[in-house]
C-alpha cells in the first residue's frame, strides 16, 4: 500500500510538471504573438494622422486627471511596502482588503499616507508632464504638415517626419500651443573642442532658483556629432521591449510614451516582479494606446518568456532598467538570435540610465559655513534616498588633495549622513554589495573602508531619542586614495554600488582659491571623463563657491563630457525632471540609443549635454538645514 501510494504521488508530480510545462510554453507563444501583434500594428502607428496622435494624449491628459487609476490594484499601498514606510507583517487589518478604504488609510502612519499621497502625485506631475511636452511638439507638427498640404494643393495632411520644435516653432498656434522658452530662446560660443548652440535657459517651476539648458553641437566646422545607431530590423519599423524595475513608478510609462508618440514604435513594457503592481494604473493610464494595440503589458513571472520575446526578429530596440548583469544577460539573449549582427550592432540595441556610477566633484576655494552646509546637504539628500540605491544618487567625492578645507568637509559630511534620516534599499543586492566593497577595501590598510556608527544619543527637533540605524541602512564610507599613487584603488569607481556606499577620491593640486581653473581642466575634467576610471557617463555634480568666476564655472561645464551635468544641485532633479521638459539624462556608454541620450522630447539635433544649474549655494529659498558647522 506505500508503494503504492508512493506511485501515485509520483504519477501527480509528472502530472504537475508536464501541465507546468505545458502552462509555461502556452505563455512563451504567448509572448511571440504579443511581439507579432505589435509588429503589425507599427505599419497602423507609423500612418495615423498627427491630429490623431494629439487626440491620444488630450484622452491620456483627460485619463490622468481622473481617479480610476490612483489606487486601483492598491498599487499605492504595494509602493509604500516596498518603499519601506510600512511593513507587509505589521500591515493594519483594514488595509488587507481588495480595496484601499477610507478606513485603511487613516489606520496607517502619516508617513505612510503622505508617501501614498506621493505616489499619485509624482506618477501624475511627471507622465502629465512627459505628454504635455510631446502634446506642443506634435501640435505644432500639425500646424507644419498642414501648411505643407496647402502648398502643395493636397485637401489632407499626411504624416512627414516629426521635425525639431525648434525648427517648426514658427508655425505653432499660439493660442493652443505654448511653445517653451528653452526652444525660443538660443545662443552660440566657443569652447575648446569647437563652437556649440545652447538652447535656454528654461526655470524649473518646481524647483525655484533652478534653470537647465541643453548644449547642442554646430553644424558648422567639425564638431563631434555622434550618429543614431542602426535599427536591427531590416529597415523595418522595430518594436521596443522595456525590461526590469525603474527606480520611480513613472519612468517606465514615459519611456514607453517617448517611443510611442516620438518615434511611432510600438511598445512591450515587461514588469518586474518588485513593481508588478504597476500593471493596473498603467493599463488605466497608458489606455487609449493599449487599446489600439500600439503598447502591450507582460508580467516578469520566469526568465524563459524574455529570451522568447527577445528572439523576436523585429525586436529592435530594449530598454534595460537593472544591474550590469541584467545589461549582460539581454545583449548575450540578442546576440544568440542574431549570429549576423556584430558585437557593436547588439551594444546599439541596449539602452539603460541605471548602471552608472556618478560622481559630485567640489571645485577648490573658500566656502562660508552656509556654503559648506549646502553643498554636504546636496550629497547627503542624494545619498540617503532609498539607501542609496536611486541610480540618481552620488556615489563618488572627488577632492583637490591639497585643499584646506578637505578634513573638515569629510568630517562634517560624514556626520550629516549619520544622522540625516533615511529609508531602506530596496534594490536587490545593494548590501551585498556594500559588504563585498567594504571587504575589498579593509584589505588594503586601516581607514581604507569602514561603517558609520550611528550616534548614541542622536535626538530629533523634539528632544526624543531617534531610533538606531538598522544595519542594512548603514553608509560604507571608502577611501580610494590618491588618483596617481601606488595605493590607489578605483574598485569603487567601476562598481555600480546602487546602495549605501559612499567613495572619496582625492586628486593632486587644489590648494589654493586660485588654482580653481587649472586643477578643474588639468587634472579633475581629464579624470571624470576617463571612462575607464569612472564607470558610466550619465551624470555629474559640480560644486562651486560663489566666489568662483563665471567664465571658470562655464570653462568646466564646457569640458565635462556627460549627458547630464548638475551645477550646485543633486542629479535627482537634474536626471528626472529636467528630462520630462526637453532635457536629456544618458544612456550607459557601451549601450547607446539615440545618440547615447533618452528624453530630447523637442527634438534638439546633435545633442550635447543637459546642464542645470541650481541657486548659489549661499542661497536656496527651499533649503531648510539645521546642521552647525
């Protein structure tokens, strides 16, 4: 009788395995058939009339205004969980119902309603946003191809190539079409490498003092101009895939809503299983392009189904947002399917802003105690978001070696960062890879790498004992050393911490005010633009006194070759934000997608960089430190 019984559960079990199988290639076809739909639906994409287009995003603009999305899926809830501000286990009872009540959200914490608040509202500001600005571009395009059928006596416009802003700006409606100052307003000079248009400036509402320009290259001479890559696709109209898990909730919907809408690719937008929860505001949100089958939603359930889509010969475009293992793991899937494409050709497929590591350069001078304060506070915010494992978030000080004030800065960084409060990371391995850091670095001799222990009797406003630091929140301060020296280590420079971990790099020179200028060109511009030093090209903090001559803060912005440069602010506005009004954020070097950028949203020819400059550090009006230096 125990045998069987034990046949039987045998037979069950090849039963569960076989209808497991079956359940998993079923879902494969499935994939493939998403792929095919949407291939077929880009020859509808490619012709719909640009009125047309208009008309989706004033439905979209219309859909995001509405309630249906906010809490729908409790997608809220899910993102504060995994956000850190409440605990699954610790969840109120009222809040383990299909649906978010009244009663639930009173239930929970204020951190925990505001950061639910948050959530709807940053997911609505920023892909509000993204269409608004697609929504002047395509409006003036109209304008364009009608005034182009008029001429050539044709009775309907047809689709022509989406034009600059800049470019069409002259036949944009006024009354419906607010055409940004960053598009009006241009001006020429001269750097070392050549002559440059800057487009701008353009203020932040958001953010005031704050103000952002995009650097194009000339048309004249020969200036560097890097060329789009060549759509793998055999001319045809390719299909982006969006892979992995954004650092913010919206990220993935703009990135879908740029190809959409600026390029007239369809779209299939695979979410991983940490925000799997986005599925539903994104169906309600992304809704009148899902319904005409232009963009497709697939759950991140088994490895299998991505190799399966990937194959997919009109698969042209992925966008990866991961690790350096997930970028590795596509291209090598890419490349099996496509033994004809040359390695470079594959790379060009790939794009992805999270796998960079950025680094905060403090230009040698006097700094005020105000000053000081505000350049540790631009560092310390970017750093203790989520642990440290926004791809937004400074992971590297590069310091004159000879500055006066160097010992004073770390001491005073180092003690902000102990007690400035923080949320946990949750990006998956950010602690091991903090533990694998800090152990490489002991190696190399006492100070080189340790934890910051938390203060014994740190206490807040109030007076009242602040908790202590959980373990797994606790930042890794490293010390590479001295960039030329026997002792130097650029681990920590190639290693893409996404986590607590913070590097101080020391450069030769910077002792005095004056030496400003030549330690930036010389030593400090020749450094951070070493790829093989610093992985990554994405983005750059660069701290000045006010004291600092304009020409030299120019002369460095000028030099610093990254996509986004950030001037007395934290890369967290200069990447997203700035991006969703024209700007640009980079694409990872060795995977480019046109020109290396995403965003351009106007549409600038031979982008450059970004460069948004917040106020002088001795004054921000939304800057509320306490810290005594």
């Amino acid at each position: 009788e125990e045998e069987e019984e034990v046949e039987e559960e045998e037979e069950v079990e090849e039963e569960e395995e076989v209808e497991e199988e079956e359940e998993v290639e079923e879902e494969e076809e499935d994939d493939d058939d998403l792929i095919s739909e949407l291939a077929k639906k880009s020859v509808d994409l490619s012709t719909l009339g640009t009125d047309e287009l208009i008309g989706i995003t004033n439905m979209m603009l219309r859909d995001i205004e509405g309630h249906d999305w906010k809490d729908i899926g409790k997608w809220t809830l899910e993102e504060i969980i995994l956000l850190g501000l409440v605990e699954r286990e610790k969840m109120p009872t009222l809040c383990t119902l299909p649906e978010i009540t009244f009663d639930c959200i009173t239930a929970l914490s204020s951190a925990a309603r505001s950061g639910m608040t948050e959530a709807r509202t940053t997911m609505a500001l920023n892909i509000g946003s993204f269409i608004y600005s697609a929504r002047q571009r395509l409006q003036c395009q109209a304008e364009y191809e009608f005034d182009a059928a008029s001429e050539n006596d044709e009775d309907d416009p047809k689709p022509l190539a989406l034009r600059p802003l800049h470019e069409i700006s002259e036949f944009c409606d006024e009354e419906e079409t607010d055409v940004p100052l960053l598009v009006k307003n241009s001006r020429e000079e001269v750097t070392k490498d050549g002559k440059v248009k800057i487009f701008g400036p353009q203020t932040i509402g958001a953010y005031e003092g704050h103000q952002f320009e995009v650097w194009t290259a000339s048309n004249d001479g020969d200036d560097k101009v890097n060329s789009s890559p060549e759509v793998c696709t055999s001319g045809k109209k390719p299909v982006t895939v969006i892979i992995g898990t954004p650092n913010n909730s919206f990220e993935t919907a703009v990135h879908a809503l740029e190809r959409v809408l600026l390029h007239r690719e369809t779209v299939l937008i695979k979410h991983n299983s940490l925000r799997e929860y986005l599925y539903d505001p994104y169906y309600i949100i992304l809704g009148p392009l899902i319904r005409r089958g232009y963009v497709q939603q697939v759950l991140d359930k088994h490895v299998p189904s991505r190799t399966k889509f990937l194959s997919h010969p009109r698969v042209g475009r992925v966008h990866v947002a991961g690790t350096q293992q997930t970028i590795t793991s596509v291209a090598e899937e890419l490349a099996v399917s496509r033994p004809s494409l040359q390695s470079g050709d594959i790379h060009n497929m790939i794009s992805t802003d999270h796998t960079s590591v950025i680094p905060a350069v403090v230009s040698p001078g006097t700094y005020s105690e105000v000053e000081l304060k505000r350049m540790i506070d631009l560092i310390v915010m970017s750093k203790k978001s989520n642990g440290g494992c926004d791809p937004t978030a400074v992971q590297v000080v590069v310091l004159p070696q000879e500055w006066p004030l160097k010992a004073f800065f770390k001491e005073k960084l180092e003690f902000m960062l102990n007690v400035y409060p923080s949320t946990p990371s949750y990006c998956p391995g950010s602690i091991e890879r903090r533990d694998e850091l800090l152990e490489a670095y002991k190696l190399l001799g006492e100070g080189r790498a340790f934890l910051l222990e938390p203060e014994e009797s740190a206490k807040d406003s109030r007076g009242k004992e602040k908790p202590q630091v959980p373990m797994e929140q606790r930042i890794a301060i490293i010390d590479c050393g001295t960039f030329g020296e026997a002792d130097f280590n650029a681990t920590a420079l190639q290693t893409a911490a996404l986590g607590p971990v913070l590097a101080y790099v020391e450069l030769p020179g910077g002792k005095s005010f004056d030496d400003a200028n030549k330690w930036l060109q010389n030593i400090a511009i020749p450094f951070l633009n070493d790829k093989t030093q610093i992985l990554g090209s994405s983005s750059v903090v660069l701290a000045t006194p006010p004291s600092q001559l304009k020409n030299v803060t120019n002369a460095a912005v000028g030099s610093l070759e990254y996509v986004s440069i950030a001037v007395n602010t934290p890369p967290s506005i200069a990447l997203p934000y700035v991006s969703l009004m024209g700007g640009m954020r980079g694409s990872y070097p060795a995977y480019k997608q046109d020109n290396g950028f995403l965003g351009n949203v106007h549409g600038f020819p031979n982008v450059l960089k970004t460069v948004t400059y917040g106020p002088a550090l001795d004054y921000n009006p939304n800057y509320r430190g306490n810290m005594k230096v």
